[in-house]
C-alpha cells in the first residue's frame, strides 16, 4: 500500500526488528521476563492490600488502583510485542490496532491523573494530618477513584471522536499500534498533526504534572516547618515512594512524548517505547515493596514469616 496515497486501511502490518532477527530474539526475552515480573508484583500488592487489613488506608486504596492499572496497561502493549518478535511482518486488524492506541491512551491518562491523586493524598496526610481521616474518608476516596477513572475515558472519548480517522500507509515500523508511530500514517497536514499532538499531550501529561508540582511544594514548605527528626523522617518515608513512582513514570513519559516530531522511527525508539511500557508498571510495586515497612510486615505475614508488631 503506498504511503503517499490516501487508501481505506483495513489492516496494518507490524515490522518490529525484523531486519534484526538476534536483537528481536534477545528482545523477546527480555520483554517476555520484564511482563510476567510486572504481572507477578503488581498481583502481589493487590493480595496485599486486599487480604491485610492494616493496607486498609486511603494511600493504599489508591496503590492497589495503580496496580490495577499497571496490569492492564503492560498487558495492552507487551503481548503484542511479544507475537510481532515471533514472526517477520505481524498482521493486526484495523480495529485491533486502534482498540489498542486508544486503550493504551486510556489507561496512561488515567495513571497520570491517578498520580496527581495520590499526591494530594499525601500534602493532606502531611499538611493536615489532625483532618486527615476526616477530609480523607472513604466514601471521599471511592469518589476520587471513580473521578479519575471517568476523568480518563471522558477525556480518550474526546480525542478519539475529534482526531483523524483516515491512513495513508498500513506499515508500522513498531512493534505495537504506539499513538506516536500510527500518528505518523495520518493523511493531511503533518505540521497540523504535530499541533494537535502537542495540545493533547500538554492536556494529558503536563496539567496533572503540574499540579503534582505544586502540590509537592507545598508539601515542602510544611516538612520544612518540622522541626524533629521524626518528622523529618515520617514525612520522607511518606512521600519518597510516590516522588520515585512519579519521576520514572512522567520522566520516561516526557522523554517520550515531548521530544521533537521525526517522520521515521529508529530501532532504539521502539525498543524505549516497549520497555517504557513494560518497565514502568514492574518497577511500581518492587518500589513500594522495598520502600514501604508496612507492605515489607504484610509479605511477612502472608508468607508465614517473622510476625511484626503493627
């Protein structure tokens, strides 16, 4: 199908590293490890929070919707990954493929609002600690859950409905139906295409950034006020895994998304992509579970290990 023609697409073809077939084995492998590792922790903390009922607090009722989340998102890009490396030109079906980039959109909107979530979370667990209970409440927290996964369909729909429809090429030189490289098939204005790619992502990435931004700052100038080290410490142990969640989540996110447009799309790009896929929702959970002494004395317990006093 020629690229420069605009034709009614009804299937797209997938190259991955085709003209690479050792680094496509390789990167099989790897992918293949990194998914079930990310399946395995992120299912572990849902356990977790669901069967101790010391994890039955705010923070923790948004951790395991991030676990959630991270399960579902790994699992719209990764086994696609893993079919394209098996074989040379992977076939996917018009609506398979925009199934997966608006899923895929769904699900990474909704991690970032549900970041920015937590982050309030935190500055009222910090800057309120007496209210805390009260401004935290759990019909308050079911709300806020529901908010952010509705909040993140409501704005999909709108991309979905507004953006482009028609393709002038059916080859993706991706492993996976990626927003960025499907973008690139789009017929018209490339320029235009770029602009509203950039209004989506400023919408998407860098609203609910900010407010973590502000949100963090403010939380600053309250710990800056502690005058004991025991608060120094309860408010750093509070906050430090969330700040790692959002600086590799967002970081890698940014370097993604924010980088300047290329009509082609390089083999380290597909790999990054992948991998930011895939990496991100293994690291979450290892971080909170190497950071975090409740979720450490929950693993105890329900592996039969020493028991820790609460």
């Amino acid at each position: 199908m020629n690229n420069n023609s605009e034709t009614v697409v009804t299937e797209f073809i997938l190259l991955g590293l085709s003209n690479h077939p050792v680094a496509q084995t390789i990167f099989f492998w790897i992918v293949l490890v990194i998914y079930l590792i990310g399946l395995l922790g992120n299912g572990l903390m849902i356990i977790l929070i669901i069967t101790n009922c010391h994890l039955h607090t705010p923070m923790y009722f948004f951790l395991s919707n991030l676990s959630f989340l991270d399960i579902c998102y790994t699992t719209t890009s990764a086994p696609q990954a893993l079919v394209t490396c098996t074989t040379e030109r992977t076939k996917i079906s018009y609506m398979a493929c925009m199934a997966q980039v608006h899923i895929g959109l769904y699900l990474g909107t909704t991690e970032y609002i549900l970041l920015a979530v937590m982050a309030y979370d935190r500055f009222v667990a910090i800057c309120s600690p007496l209210h805390y209970t009260v401004i935290m409440r759990w019909r308050v927290c079911v709300q806020m859950a529901i908010g952010t996964w509705g909040t993140g369909f409501i704005l999909t729909l709108i991309f979905t409905v507004t953006g482009p429809k028609r393709f002038c090429g059916s080859v993706i030189n991706h492993f996976t139906c990626e927003p960025q490289t499907v973008g690139k098939l789009i017929c018209g204005d490339n320029h235009l295409n770029n602009i509203v790619s950039f209004i989506n992502t400023a919408v998407l990435l860098i609203v609910p950034f900010t407010f973590i931004l502000v949100t963090y700052f403010r939380i600053g100038l309250a710990v800056w006020r502690i005058r004991s080290d025991q608060g120094w410490s309860k408010a750093f142990s509070t906050c430090s895994s969330h700040l790692a969640v959002i600086a590799i989540f967002y970081g890698s996110s940014m370097a993604m998304y924010l980088q300047p447009k290329s009509k082609n799309t390089s083999e380290r790009d597909k790999m990054v992509s992948v991998l930011y896929g895939a990496v991100t929702p293994m690291l979450n959970p290892l971080i909170y579970s190497l950071r975090n002494k409740d979720v450490k004395r929950a693993l105890q317990k329900l592996f039969g290990g020493k028991r820790s006093r609460y």
